[in-house]
C-alpha cells in the first residue's frame, strides 16, 4: 500500500483527492498547514507527496525546500491556483516533479499519480535485477546510475528524482535527439499536450547544474527543431 501525504488547507479538495487515492489503494494522509506538513514528511516519508503552494504557517514553496533540504526524496506534486508562469517554474526550481493548476480534472490528476506509481515500480525492477552499466564516465562527469549519485569534478551534484532520470535517460543513448513530447511520456510517464514546458524547466535546471557554461552546453545539447540529446562526442 503507497503512503500518500496530501498537504493542503481546503478541505473539500482534500476530501475529493482522498477519495480517489483510497480507490487506488493507497493510506492517506492529511495536513493542513504547511509546518505540520513538513514534520510529517519528515517523519512518514512517504511515496508520494501532494502539496499546495498557498499554506498557512509555511507556504509550499519552503515545504518543497526544506523537504528536499532533508534529503528526502519523495515524489511532489505541486498544487497551485495561480496562472503565472513563474510560480510553476519556481514549484519546479525548488525541488517539485510536477505541478497541477487548480482547477484540475480528476482524470489528469489520477494519471499523474499512476504514471509516478509506475516509473516507482520500474525503478525498484531495475534495482532487483543486473544493472546494465553501474557507471557512466563522461571527462568530468560521472554518473552512478545504481547509487543516483552524479559527481562534476569529483563534487557531488544534488538532482531531483526527475532530473537523475532525464541525466541518465540522454546519457546512456549518447547522439540519440529525443522531443519534448518523448521526453514527457518516458519520464513522467504521460503525454498531455501543452505540457511540454515541465521538460523545459528540467532541463535548463539539470543543465544549471552540471553546465559550466549555460549559453554554450557541452553535456545536453539542443537539437532545434526536435529537442534534446547527450552530446555523443564527450
């Protein structure tokens, strides 16, 4: 049974997403202000975080922070009622895997919560069995794919879950050009359109973070026209 933690002061969207994880089988659990949500975060750690950006006591833009500051791993999907680009973006920046702008249909919302189930249960089939090639050497790149852990000149780089897995994804097909839409489908797991800037906000964050120059990349390349791919030359 997946332990869902719901963090979100509106009691009737509690009451509907609730309904709707316990039809997926999942234990739900609620908090309603922003601080008490962090400390159940940190105490459940569950396998799936749905958090709101306007809280009161701590808005969810410091929860992400401070959940992710914690070292806690968990999947977030963030809920927000505003329409301006840069409070997604920032939901992104901090920490969080995806977002949903209220109001959202149930439908989206429950093939979001699959598609993270899904590339859960992937992930733990992966580890179970013969890893492929545990790490990836790229000049001053390393990749650990079975610790998920990246090093860029022998200093650890800190990655979101979303992040590690588009890394690895580009990395272990070098050359290979993959679109937005691709992209969206293999790591999140779905292929809305009009989504397609989530897989923008990933990269230019992955690329913030390993790029030692941001304006001309040398590890994720820009395929125009089409999207990303590993420069295959490294």
């Amino acid at each position: 049974m997946k332990n869902v933690l719901i963090i979100e002061d509106d009691p009737e969207i509690i009451h509907l997403l609730e309904i709707h994880l316990k039809d997926l089988g999942c234990n739900v659990i609620n908090a309603n202000q922003g601080d008490t949500g962090l400390l159940k975060a940190i105490e459940i750690v569950p396998d799936l975080i749905i958090l709101d950006i306007m809280l009161p006591e701590m808005d969810g833009i410091e929860v992400c922070q401070k959940i992710r500051a914690n070292n806690i791993k968990s999947p977030i999907i963030m809920l927000t009622a505003r329409s301006e680009e840069i409070d997604k973006v920032l939901g992104l920046e901090v920490g969080a895997d995806d977002y949903l702008t209220k109001p959202f249909s149930v439908r989206e919302f429950i093939a979001r919560v699959k598609a993270i189930f899904r590339r859960q249960k992937m992930t733990n089939q992966k580890s179970n069995g013969e890893p492929t090639k545990k790490v990836m050497q790229f000049k001053n790149l390393s990749i650990d794919v079975e610790l998920r852990k990246v090093l860029l000149e022998g200093v650890k780089v800190e990655l979101s879950p979303k992040e590690f897995e588009l890394l690895v994804l580009l990395s272990t097909n070098p050359g290979k050009s993959y679109d937005r839409t691709k992209l969206l489908n293999l790591i999140w797991g779905y292929d809305f359109k009009g989504y397609e800037h989530t897989v923008n906000s990933h990269i230019n964050r992955l690329r913030s973070k390993i790029e030692p120059d941001m304006s001309n990349p040398k590890f994720i390349l820009t395929t125009w026209g089409v999207g990303y791919k590993f420069n295959e030359e490294l």
